[in-house]
C-alpha cells in the first residue's frame, strides 16, 4: 500500500482515501484518528497508516 504524507492537510492518506490525521506542535506529533472505507475494514490498513506516522515521527524525532 502506499502511504502519501499531505503535509500540508495534516494526514497521511492510503488506499481509497483511507487517512490518518496528525497535528504537529513543538516536538510532539499528536495521532488525532483514522479513518479507512468500510469495504476496506479489517484489512490492516489502519495499523499501515499508524505504523507508517510512528516511523515518520521517530525520523523526524518528534
């Protein structure tokens, strides 16, 4: 799956607009929610968005 950081909108977004939306104040990077299209629950792409945010904030370091 791949996994596009929109900066600017504050989210990563994945398959069919799946998206996790983040803020970013200081150091610290806040998971706000996802949201992934019901014909695609239960297929792990949650776990994808936020373990992809997680490796993003660890690279950053925040």
């Amino acid at each position: 799956m791949e996994i596009i950081n929109k900066q600017r909108n504050q989210r990563f977004e994945g398959n069919h607009l799946a998206e996790l939306v983040y803020r970013i104040r200081g150091d610290k990077m806040y998971l706000m929610h996802t949201w992934v299209p019901p014909e695609l629950e239960g297929q792990g792409i949650a776990s994808a968005l936020a373990e992809f945010a997680l490796n993003y904030a660890k690279d950053k370091g925040i």
